[in-house]
C-alpha cells in the first residue's frame, strides 16, 4: 500500500532534502536516473516523496511490513530488499539501537537486515576482551524480528598488505568475567564465530601508503580467502588502485560480492569522485560479478534506502540477476553457498 502525503509537496521534500542529500538546494531535487529539476512549492509531491514512509522519518508510527503491506516501489526503482550494511550504537559514531534499525527496515519495506558494526581499532584504543563482548552474544538476537530477517555480521578492518584482519594478532588470557582460559583466544575468531557474513573494508589507509597496484590486489585476494568474507566493503570509496579484473574474477569465483554503498555514493557525488564507483559497477555488470547493497546506514532513518543506489544502477544498466539484495532468498542463498549453512 502507498500512503499518500497529504498536503507536502516536494517544495519542502524531507525524503531528498534531509534524507538522502540528493535535494541540491531547496527547490531542486533529482529523482533517481533522471537529470535536476524545478520544485514549486505547490508541485505534487513525486512518486518516490509518496512511497518514503513517513514512519521511518520518527513523523509516525513504525510497523511491521507483513508482506502484502509492503510499501509499493517505483516502478522505475530497483528491487533491493535487503540491506546488508548498517550499524548500532555499539560502532560508538553511530546512533541508533538494533531494534530501531530492524523498524526502519521493516518501514523500509526491507525483507533482510544484516548488522554489520565496526570491528576495527577505531572502537577502542587499547582491546580488552570486555570491550569486544558484544559480538560473543549475537546468538541472543532473533531471526526474525518485525517481520525482518536478521543477520549478523560485521565490517572488519583489513590491516595490512598481507589482508590481515583487525585482532588477527590479539588474544585474550581472561573470560569477561575474569577467570582464566585454558589457552589464549583469539579476537578476530571470537568475533567472526557467530557472524553469519564479514564485510571487509579499509578504513585507515596509512599501511598501504607506497604500495603498489600488485600489492593492493594481492591484499584483496588474500582477505577473500577469508571464509567469513562475503563482500568487500566500499572499495571505490576506499579509493586503493587495484587490479580490477584480478579482483572482480575471484570474487566471481568464489560466490562472494562487491558492495555498492548509498553512503558513499551521497559522499563521492559531493566530492566529484563518483567515477571510481560507477567505473567498478559498470565491471561488475560486464564481468558478471554480483554485487550486495549496503546503506551503510549510522542511524535508523537511512537504514534500507537505496536512492542514490538505484540511480548508479539505471546509469549503468546494471543486471538485475547480478542484485544478490533482490529478496531475502537470493542474499541468504549467497551466504550460505558462499560461507555455509546459517546458525539458528
Ligand atoms: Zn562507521
Ligand atoms: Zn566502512
């Protein structure tokens, strides 16, 4: 069902202006895969202002999207029902808690959440076992809540030009309740073990400072023989030279994805380095490579929205076989083709 907002028009738009940035001043907005245009204050609110939920904008009561409920996409909108890449309160520059994330996405029409906080130094400056708890817990969080299939997951930091990940060389003597292992465990493998996906990313590009476009690919590869790696976390963002062909090849080859990122696209449009995304999607497309959605959303209003995403992929006439966030069947089919089965 498609509420209709009532007396707004797109002259003060908050689904492009405050949401996704895509209002370039106040009375300019772009739809997705369509060039700017004029908003006069009595202009009808356009389709994709009447299919945002105003639930998801805190203005009204969030519910759970049954899916005969589901809020209708534009018919020139992607089909994306999972958002794999978001954060909670606990990644300590985000704001928002598991459940509202799960509301949004549920308001957001979204079938499939995966939570992916931050596991990276940046959380903590010195790695205490309390500090990392939080992943050792992750079995508490239902399967289904509000209707949303929810995932665990994690984006880890890789750390070096070998494609070692954050805590791979950390370990802990002592429970969080203070009593003594039997021998040390490992951070990275307490982690990982209850996440159903990893998304690996680079964050602090310092260590890659000289390398070279083989030791870049090199780093690639290695961190996708990583069994818990699914998807390489924003890598036009991140913006490191690599091998594309290299690179896209094996993620092809071992069922893993490329993410495409709503946050960095909204950030890169702003700097005017759009190209280096657009360049690795349009790849993904001819190479046949699938690619996850992430909204990399750090707060509950952006979880699920995929504006600036749709627009890439009209761009590039990507395929839509290649959306591995099509529905909840496909993403979760990828998974566990690519990492195994599920824990319950
Ligand atoms: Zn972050
Ligand atoms: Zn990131």
């Amino acid at each position: 069902m498609t509420s209709r907002a009532s007396g707004s028009t797109c002259g003060d738009c908050v689904f492009f202006g405050e949401r996704t940035g895509i209002v370039r001043t106040k009375n300019v907005c772009e739809r997705p895969g369509e060039g700017l245009r004029t908003i006069e204050k009595d202009a009808a609110a356009c389709d994709f202002y009447q299919v945002s939920p105003r639930a998801s904008f805190g203005l009204g009561t969030a519910r759970a999207a049954a899916p005969a409920e589901r809020l209708a996409r534009p018919a020139s909108g992607w089909q994306i029902l999972c958002d794999t890449h978001c954060h909670t309160l606990f990644s300590r520059h985000a704001y928002s808690t598991l459940e509202e994330n799960v509301r949004a996405a549920a308001a957001q029409g979204m079938e499939l959440l995966g939570v992916t906080d931050h596991y990276s130094s940046m959380l903590y400056a010195q790695q205490t076992v309390q500090d990392w708890q939080y992943f050792l817990n992750l079995w508490a969080w239902p399967r289904r809540w509000q209707g949303v299939r929810l995932l665990r997951g994690c984006e880890a930091d890789i750390v070096d030009l070998d494609g070692n990940i954050f805590g791979h060389d950390i370990f802990f003597d002592e429970a969080i309740n203070g009593s003594k292992y039997h021998r040390p465990h490992n951070l990275k493998k307490m982690a990982f073990a209850q996440c159903d996906y990893v998304i690996a990313s680079v964050h602090n590009k310092d260590f890659t400072e000289g390398a070279s476009r083989e030791q870049i690919t090199r780093m690639y590869l290695r961190v996708l023989e990583d069994p818990k790696v699914l998807i390489l976390g924003h890598v036009g963002r991140t913006g490191l030279d690599f091998d594309m062909d290299t690179v896209l090849g094996t993620v092809k080859e071992r069922g893993k994805l490329i993410e495409v990122n709503e946050s960095s696209l909204i950030e890169q449009k702003r700097e005017g380095s759009y190209d280096r995304c657009r360049q690795i999607v349009s790849r993904c497309a001819e190479l046949g490579v699938s690619i996850s959605f992430g909204s990399d959303a750090h707060i509950a209003s952006l979880v699920g929205h995929h504006e600036a995403v749709d627009a890439l992929l009209d761009e590039v006439h990507f395929p839509q076989e290649l959306v591995a966030c099509r529905d909840a069947e496909t993403f979760t089919g990828v998974v566990e083709s690519a990492i195994g089965p599920m824990a319950e």
